[in-house]
C-alpha cells in the first residue's frame, strides 16, 4: 500500500509500509547508534504519507519512547521452534547461521524466523537495513554500507576471522547487495568499491553524505567547566574518540606523541574516548613502554553531553583510524568548532575537502607535523574551523531522510504492478 504521484497525476492511494531493521540501540556501539537514532528521528519528522515502524531483532526491547512505531521481534513474534527458542542462542546468531553460505527458500513456510512473520503480519512494502546486517527477505529492501575493509584491509584481527566476523560480513554482502532496490553509501569512492567488488549496478547504488548525528546538531553550547573537572583535565588537549578496535590506530597516535616531544619539546595532553573491543589492554601496555602516562587520559566511554563538551575543549580532533571512506567524528568536529586533523584514506578528501588537515596514518611523524601546524599557526586553525562549519551547515539528519525516500518514491509507481 502507498501513495501514487505522478507529477500532475494527483490521485492518492494509502502510503507505503517501511520496516526500519535496527539491532538494538546500545550507546556502547559507538557513532553507529547516534546515526540511527539520528534517522529515526528524522523519520519521525517526515511529512509524507508512507508509515514506518521501527523492527528491533535485539533480544532486549528498548524501553525508551521512540518517535515511530516500535516492534520488538524477538518478543513479540517468538520463535515457532520451541527447542531452537530454548537453546539461548541469540536471534541474530539463529538466521545468521540458517543463511550463511545459501538463500533461504522463497517459501515462507521453510523460514520460521520471526523477522519474516513480522514482516507479513504487518503488510511491510518496502525494509530499511539501517545496521550493518541484513537477511534474505521477500520484499524490496534497502541496505545502508558504512564501510567494506574485510575487504580492503582483512587483516585486522577485527574483521579476519573466516568463521566469524569476515566470514559473516561476506556472505552477507556477497547475497544481499546484489538484490537490494537501493544501496546507501555516503561517498563517491564508497560505491566505486561496491560496483567493484560486488558488481553492483551504479543504477542500484545512491550516494547520500552521512550527517551530522541530532545529538550533536541540537547540543547547547554551555561551559563544559563542570565536565572538564569531572575527567581531571584543562582546555587544549588532543581528542580522539574511537572505540578500542586495533584499526583506530591508537598506537601510531601514540608514537606521534613521542615524536613531538623529541622534535618539538612539544607534550600536549591526549584524550582517549571510546569502549573496550578488544584492543584497550595492548593500547594501556604500549602507553607505559612509550613512558606517556603523564600525558595520556584514557576515559573509556562517555555520555553524549561529555563528549560534546570535550569536543569544544580540545584543541583539535586527531582522527587517525585506517578505516574509510565514511567516518562521523570528523563531523562532529567541524560543527562543534573543533580542528580536525583526519587519516587521508580513501574517500577522506570527498567526504572532509579542505576543512581537514589529511595526513599519513602509518607515519607517526606525519600525524606529528599535522598537530603542531594546528598548534602553532592560530591563523590556519581559524580558516580550518571555517571551513569545517561551511561543510556541515546543511548535513542534517531530516536532510539525508528527505533524500533518501526521495529516491525510493519510485516504488510507489513500481509496486503498483502487484499491489
């Protein structure tokens, strides 16, 4: 069911039904969530007619007021299969086993997994992945890729695992890219890596810019006096908020450090944001070997409100990560007024222009130069901030929204032919 336009053609029809497919909505996963709850947000405030409900296939129902429809799947659509029901195994984990390596069977009746009851009992026209999964289903879709380095960089131990992380992301894409309606990448290199690598049809493929997140947009500028104190910190030190994944890059940061206090009897203090993934240990082990204890904060997690008053404490934004082309950090930055220095992988020069300092990832006296140009040339960091606040002035979550359903109104003529 959907809404018919055809430019002069103004007959109406009920509007479509979108199923947003998300995993939970965990501040712990980092900028991912923000984003989603960014979309949801702006789908929230949409005008048009289409209704959407948000799927959740996480186990544990959010017990937060959310602007559109909320399902949970597990709960409110159990398993049909008592003893599979029993077995403790995550949903996820269920269909992500069922599927790997094959496509489920076309007839409903052969898939028992909740996600496509819901599906049917809700007359879904059209699904949104909004997260990094998605499963084979009977209906239109569309599928939003943050980034293909299993791919690119398979090495790290994060995304190396045959069995495990590789092996999921692989077979997911392989399947899935292929036939979705629509494909999300924000960057021009992003579907240029698609096409490339999936054979995608550019057709298939939008390229939409990610946006600044609602919770820093909408965040009150206030003294973050009281945070600063909190943490044991003063204005002016160096912020890299990223989860402790080993593709971060912590430990060139780290060596950048050594580097500036040889070269340029330079110790500015770095914070360190983020949730343990793994790597925190190693991060904390390399930290007392390069002797930086003194100079290195390593704060773990933090809410949202802390974050933002960091970001317009620092003196800049060191963005180092080896991963690309799309990364939300750097935006942020730029529309709190804080200087960016950011990895130069492929896509950071599309999605930042000039209002980043690019440098090197793998060069700790690179990432070195770039922090002492901002520290030393107060000019250059005012043209940085400028050019930062121009870039993110019209990226706003309702604006990528509007783009989006734009582009999938198409489906409201297509779908006449079998509805």
């Amino acid at each position: 069911m959907f809404v018919l336009s055809l430019g002069l053609n103004k007959q109406r029809v009920p509007a479509m039904k979108i199923a947003i497919i998300i995993n939970g909505l965990d501040n712990l996963m980092g900028g991912g969530v923000t984003f989603k709850t960014s979309i949801i947000g702006a789908l929230g405030n949409d005008e048009s007619t289409n209704d959407f409900l948000i799927f959740d296939i996480n186990e544990t129902a959010l017990d937060s007021e959310l602007p559109i429809s909320y399902v949970n799947i597990p709960q409110q659509f159990p398993e049909e299969n008592e003893e599979e029901s029993a077995s403790g195994e995550s949903l996820i984990s269920r269909i992500i086993r069922r599927t790997r390596g094959r496509r489920v069977a076309a007839e409903k009746k052969h898939v028992p997994q909740p996600l496509v009851r819901a599906i049917d009992h809700h007359g879904i026209d059209l699904v949104w992945f909004l997260d990094q999964l998605a499963f084979d289903i009977q209906v239109p879709f569309l599928f939003t890729v943050w980034d293909l380095q299993h791919r690119i960089q398979p090495w790290f131990p994060e995304v190396s695992s045959l069995e495990g992380t590789w092996g999921q992301r692989e077979d997911m894409y392989r399947t899935m890219l292929k036939r979705a309606s629509l494909v999300l990448t924000g960057t021009e290199v992003g579907k240029q890596e698609i096409q490339m690598m999936y054979g995608v049809h550019p057709d298939n493929i939008m390229v939409q810019p990610l946006p600044v997140t609602n919770a820093i947009r909408e965040a009150e500028i206030s003294s973050p006096a009281e945070t600063l104190k909190k943490h044991g910190l003063t204005s002016g030190f160096l912020l890299y908020p990223a989860q402790f994944w080993a593709h971060k890059n912590h430990v060139n940061l780290l060596h950048a450090l050594k580097v500036l206090k040889e070269t340029r009897g330079y110790s500015p203090k770095l914070v360190l944001v983020g949730s343990e993934r793994g790597n925190r240990d190693h991060i904390q082990t390399t930290i007392s070997r390069l002797d930086l204890e003194s100079q290195v904060s390593v704060l773990g997690f933090v809410p949202t409100k802390d974050l933002i008053d960091l970001y317009q404490s620092a003196e800049s934004l060191v963005f180092v990560s080896f991963f690309g082309p799309d990364n939300l950090p750097p935006l942020e930055a730029f529309h709190l007024g804080c200087p960016v220095v950011a990895s130069a992988v492929s896509g950071a020069k599309e999605q930042l222009g000039d209002a980043a300092i690019l440098i090197d990832p793998f060069s700790p006296r690179d990432i070195a130069d770039a922090i002492w140009r901002i520290h030393s040339d107060r000019d250059l960091r005012g043209q940085l901030v400028k050019r930062g606040l121009a870039i993110v002035k019209d990226k706003s979550a309702d604006s990528y929204v509007k783009q989006v359903l734009r582009k999938i109104d198409r489906f409201e003529r297509i779908m006449t032919n079998w509805k």
